[in-house]
C-alpha cells in the first residue's frame, strides 16, 4: 500500500509575471475535493498528523516553504520531501501519515475526499497496527 503513496507534479504557467499553479479535482488529483484546509506557523519540531484515516484521501502541497512527510502503512515506512509549490504527495486511505520539520514559512495545503468526521480518524499506533493486521 506504501506504493500507492506518490509524488503529482501539477501543471505550471510561469512567464515574466510570476508562476501559476493548476490543480484539478478528478483531473492532477486522483478524487472529487470535498474539503481544503492548511497548516502555517508549525515550529520545526513539531510533528502534525500522527495519525491515519479509514476513509479519506488526501494530496498534500506545500504551497510556500518546506516540510517532510512519512507515510507507514504499518510494515514499510518511506519519507516525502515537500518542497516545491507545484508538487504533492497523494496518501490513499489507511496510510499512517506524520508531517514534521516544517520551514518557518511552510503553508502545508490538504485536498481531501471527504468531509471531516473524527470518528473515521486512527489517532492511536498500536490501535493502527490492528487494524492493518486484519485488513
Ligand atoms: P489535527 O487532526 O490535529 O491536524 P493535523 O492533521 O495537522 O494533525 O486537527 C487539529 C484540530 O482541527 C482538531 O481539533 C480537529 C480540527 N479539524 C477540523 O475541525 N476539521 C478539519 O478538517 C481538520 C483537518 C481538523
């Protein structure tokens, strides 16, 4: 499942007056977007996410400076570089995802399949690691 995590590299117009940058739902992304939030002024240290979704799909793009994500899918582990505003991470349902080391200027953009429900959130490891025990 670890391979299903992949980089989209997003189409981009940059002439003398700057870049644009064009994400389509169903198109560049793999899903209908039902929802977009983003997360700015987290310290280096910080370590977001830690957690993995029955449901929803996410694209993650850092639309200004950098961070990292590591995906898990409970047997393999592999770590994403964020670090260009015209590429994401895509992160099929059931991944266990942590964002970290993020620039003091990242804005982390989230696409995501569905609506939030925190009752399709796994917020615990080891309860994680059952789970895809019994997939
Ligand atoms: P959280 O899941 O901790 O964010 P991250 O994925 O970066 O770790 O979410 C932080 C808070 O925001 C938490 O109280 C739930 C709430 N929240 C919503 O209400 N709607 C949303 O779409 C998201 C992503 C979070």
């Amino acid at each position: 499942m670890i391979e299903e995590c992949k980089l989209i590299e997003f189409p981009q117009h940059g002439d003398e007056r700057g870049h644009l940058v064009i994400v389509e739902g169903n198109q560049d992304i793999p899903f209908d977007i039902k929802r977009v939030f983003y997360i700015y002024g987290s310290d280096k240290d910080v370590i977001r996410g830690r957690h993995a979704n029955y449901n929803s799909e996410f694209v993650l793009i850092n639309v200004a400076g950098t961070s990292k994500v590591k995906v898990d899918d409970g047997t393999n582990q592999k770590v994403f570089d964020l670090d260009r505003p015209h590429i994401g991470i895509y992160l099929p349902k059931l991944v266990w995802k942590d964002m970290y080391d993020f620039s003091e200027d990242s804005v982390l953009l989230v696409l995501a399949s569905e609506h939030y429900d925190n009752n399709e959130y796994i917020r615990d490891y080891d309860e994680y690691i059952k789970v895809m025990k019994n997939q």
